[in-house]
C-alpha cells in the first residue's frame, strides 16, 4: 500500500464524510478508482468543479449518473463560487443520519468532519478558501505540489481536512493521460505537447465542430488527423514560418491556453458510459 493510500485510510477514521472534487470536464479521469475501495462505508458527496468551463448538458448527465449510484452531487465553479453556498446543506443530507445520532447524545451542535479530496489542480483550494470565505488553502496552478495536511474549521458548523496532493492522478490509458495532462492535473511535458494537442484538437473537430469552426475560423475535417487539423488553425492565425510552413508548435501552446482559458465555450470531454 502506498503512503498516500495510507494516509487516508489513517485519516478516514476522522471524518464523518468524504467529499471528492472532480473536474466537471473529465469527471472519469479526474477521478482516482481507488477512492471507492479506500472509503467504502463512509458517507460521499461528489463536486463537480469547474462547471464553468464544461458543457451544462453533459454536466447534467453526469449528474444523473452519480445520483444513480446513490451519491450526491453538488455542481460548483469554485473560482467564482457559484454553488459554493449550497455545500453546508449538501453537507447536511449526507450526512442527516448522524446529524440526528449526534442530536440524540445531546451534541447538536457537533461540528462535521469532512475529508476534501481531489487530485492536484482540481480546484481544491480554491474551493475551500470560498467556504471558509477566506484564505485558508493556497491554491496555485502547479501540478504535482504537495503540502502537508490540516483542518480548517469554518463557521457553519464544518471542519474540512485539506489532504493536499496525497490523491494522486491514476490512467492506465494514453487517452485518460491526455485529458488530465490538457486540463493540468499532470505535467503537459510528460508527453510531447504537439501530440497532445493534435490529439486534442482531432477530439475537439469531433465532439465541437462548431466550437472549431468559430474559433479557428475553418471547417473541420474528419477525414484529416491531428496535425492537419493543427496546421489549418495555424494557418487561419497567420503562425507562418516560413513559405508553406506553419508553426505547429505555437498553435499547439495556443490550443492549449485557449482551452484552459475557456475561450473555446464550455467543453467537456467525457460522457457517463
Ligand atoms: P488544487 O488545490 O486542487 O491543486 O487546485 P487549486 O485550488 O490550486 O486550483 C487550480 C487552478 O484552478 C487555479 O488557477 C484556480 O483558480 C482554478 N480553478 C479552481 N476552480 C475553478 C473553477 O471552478 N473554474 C475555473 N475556471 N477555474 C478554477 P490558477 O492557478 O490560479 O490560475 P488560473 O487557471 O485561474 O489562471
């Protein structure tokens, strides 16, 4: 068993629930399978994060597939802190049950513990620093940071456990590696970043054609690969090297930062089975 593995099941024993953070936009691969194993028993709430940058209608369908296996979902874009407010109640009918054993003993007032997890870059911080309406997490864009743990009370009667870094990423496939790697969980250059973002944009041509057409400002063609596709949004962007040669690798970075930056709409990139 790894030490992180460990640590939470260490740390399991302290919580009263368990809530998961999870990109909106991967939800599967933002997600570690073994959370299932590891917190078995206990109470889950799920967060789907960064509902800002994800289709709403695939939102919603993920929504529905959770709450089928009996888990509750709360949808949030935590850098903005919509949905944020609703995580107290949330909090509360997961947790109903104990709240009314706690009640019996006479410890109403009792305050929730509740373990925060997610794998680097979800959003973690982020969103506990607007529940707790302060900085009480530092959050940053650098996948792979690790700090160590601690609790942060906040008024409604909470207290989190910030388990920072110890959920790691887990893909056993190129295309799961991809998406994580396209919305920073892990490092872009653990792969070649003109693949990813050839691979990326063939995946884009397919699922939002007319985000690409919009955006680039030419019509997607499927019968194309990657790299074409690449190169006809580079040379619709002027990126010209030299006579008939685009630059790829600027229109990879470009793809890339627009993507993370929201400018090509809501996008998603997995669909529930
Ligand atoms: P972590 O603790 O899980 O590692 O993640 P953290 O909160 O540090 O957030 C990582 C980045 O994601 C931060 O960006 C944060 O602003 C952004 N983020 C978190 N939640 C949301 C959300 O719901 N929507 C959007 N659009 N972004 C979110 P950053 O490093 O400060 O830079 P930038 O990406 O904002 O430019």
């Amino acid at each position: 068993m790894t030490k992180a593995q460990r640590m939470i099941e260490e740390n399991l024993k302290l919580v009263d629930a368990v809530c998961e953070i999870l990109d909106a936009r991967i939800p599967n691969a933002s997600r570690n399978p073994d959370i299932d194993r590891l917190a078995a028993g206990k109470p889950r709430l799920i967060i789907l994060n960064r509902i800002d940058l994800a289709d709403p209608n695939i939102t919603a369908q993920w929504r529905r597939y959770f709450e089928a296996q009996g888990i509750k979902i709360l949808e949030t874009d935590a850098k903005s802190g919509k949905g944020v407010n609703q995580f107290n109640q949330a909090v509360r009918e997961v947790l109903k049950e104990k709240i009314e054993a706690y009640a019996a003993k006479g410890q109403a007032n009792r305050p929730l513990k509740i373990m925060i997890l997610g794998i680097p870059n979800v959003g973690k911080s982020t969103f506990i620093n607007k529940v707790a309406k302060r900085k009480a997490a530092i959050a940053g864009d650098k996948p792979g940071v690790t700090r160590g743990k601690q609790w942060i009370s906040i008024d409604q009667g909470l207290d989190l456990l910030d388990t920072p870094g110890i959920l790691w990423p887990k893909f056993d496939s190129q295309e799961v590696g991809e998406m994580l790697a396209i919305t920073n969980a892990i490092k872009a250059d653990v792969l070649d970043k003109e693949t990813l973002a050839a691979n990326f944009m063939l995946r884009l041509c397919r699922l939002y054609p007319d985000a690409v057409k919009a955006r680039y400002k030419f019509e997607p063609n499927l019968e194309m690969n990657g790299f074409e596709l690449l190169e006809e949004a580079a040379k619709k962007r002027g990126f010209l090297i030299s006579r008939g040669e685009y630059d790829i690798e600027r229109m990879a970075n470009t793809l890339l930062g627009e993507y993370h930056d929201g400018k090509l709409g809501r996008i998603s990139l997995e669909k529930p089975e």
